[in-house]
C-alpha cells in the first residue's frame, strides 16, 4: 500500500490523492505521510449526525462519498439548511480556525464516507507552507461570498424565486441523472423547504404550482426539470 491510501473496511480503500487533491498536491513527500498516518475515514449512514452544533472542532473533514448538509436548527424546532456538501468539499474547519465551538450541525443525507484529519495536524502544516494557507484563504473567502449571497437571496426573494434557485442549486451542484432531468439527489419536501427558508406546506404548494406550469416533474422525491430557463429566470427576478 503506498501512502496516499488509506484502508476504510475489508473490501474498500480510500485514496488520500483522489479524495483531497487540493491539499495533496500542496505537500511534500514527509507532510503526504504525516497526513496519511493520522487519517480516519468513517462511514455514516442516513440522516447520521456528523458533528453537532457546540460540540469542540477537531478535525477538517472531507466528503469522500455521499452527500452532506450543513445545517441550523432555529425557532420553533425547524432547521435551516446552510449549504450541501458535494465529494471532495472540505467542511468542519472555520469554527477551528475562529477558536469557537460549531455553530452548526452536519448529517448525511445518503450514507457518506468521510476523510477526518486532525485539525493541529493542518494548522502545523500551514504554519510552514503558504501555499496551503493561501488555498484555506480562497476557501474561507469562497464560503463567505456565497454565505453573503444565500442570505440576501433567502431574505429577500419571494417564495417562487427561493424554491426555484434552491432547485437550480441542486441540479448545478448533484448535476442530472443519466435521462438528464432527473437532479441527482432526492430531497424530502421538509428538507427542501430546509434549503429554502419555507414552510414545508408553502414548498409542497410551490411544487405543486411549477408541475402545473410544466417547469418541473415529481416522482416521488425525484424531481426532474423540464424548463431550466424559466426557473433561472424566476429566481432572477425573485
């Protein structure tokens, strides 16, 4: 076994240089097996808790597998989706570097593997290569514009434009199945209205109202697009 692998069970291997290829790139041969020695991978299976809100950060992690949301749970119980996690995103590691508890939550939405290296590992790492610090800046700085963006869009766009750009979100993040209408992840009604900053009865009705404009299909969770243009042009103008 050469040191960009690391085995998960009996019949699965993960490959550091496929799973983190940003970060591996950036390492030499000595920092490649400090990495690989203190990896764990973990496997987590639907609807799992990754790490909870105010729990103490430890480790960046990053999705090898499966798909993953960033979650906050608010008033009255409902919980508002953060951002989606694709393979090879890296999650976990802001609250580390502000020295503060997770103000979040993460879980699975399909079972996921996921890649945990310890945190002062990384942080000892940057210390001595600024290429690697340079690319947590652009990452950090990359999460904050959209972070800036969903919050004036979730606020400020009118229910019809949120679902729209919450499905036009998913379909250019998860892409389309094989019959290309078909987005690539199968969200409940509840955590689609999650995503949108809706009730789940305003995103059921909203569903309902772009089936019968012919701009989306249902089948059961599976969502299938019809009109793209016509969606991006209603999250547009909100």
């Amino acid at each position: 076994m050469t040191i960009d692998t690391v085995v998960m069970t009996k019949n699965s291997v993960i490959s550091l240089s496929e799973s983190i290829p940003e970060i591996w790139n950036l390492l030499n041969d000595k920092d490649r097996e400090k990495v690989t020695i203190n990896t764990r991978i973990v496997e987590f299976k639907k609807n799992q808790v990754i790490y909870d809100e105010e729990e103490i950060p430890q480790d960046l992690m990053c999705l090898c597998r499966g798909k993953v949301k960033i979650y906050k749970d608010g008033v009255g119980g409902r919980s508002q989706i953060i951002r989606m996690i694709r393979p090879t995103q890296y999650f976990g590691y802001r609250a580390y570097f502000a020295k503060e508890p997770y103000v979040t939550a993460a879980a699975a939405f399909e079972p996921s593997t996921v890649c945990f290296i310890p945190m002062n590992i990384i942080e000892s790492l940057v210390v001595n290569n600024a290429k690697l610090g340079l690319f947590f800046i652009r990452e950090l700085s990359t999460d904050l514009g959209i972070a800036d963006e969903r919050v004036v869009n979730l606020t400020q766009k009118h229910i019809r434009g949120r679902l729209a750009e919450s499905l036009l979100f998913l379909m250019d993040n998860y892409g389309l199945e094989e019959d290309g209408v078909t987005i690539s992840i199968y969200l409940s009604r509840e955590d689609l209205a999650n995503l949108s900053n809706m009730t789940t009865s305003n995103a059921i009705r909203t569903l309902s109202n772009f089936v019968d404009e012919h701009l989306i299909a249902l089948d059961g969770r599976k969502i299938k697009i019809r009109d793209a243009e016509t969606l991006r042009k209603i999250s547009r103008i909100g």
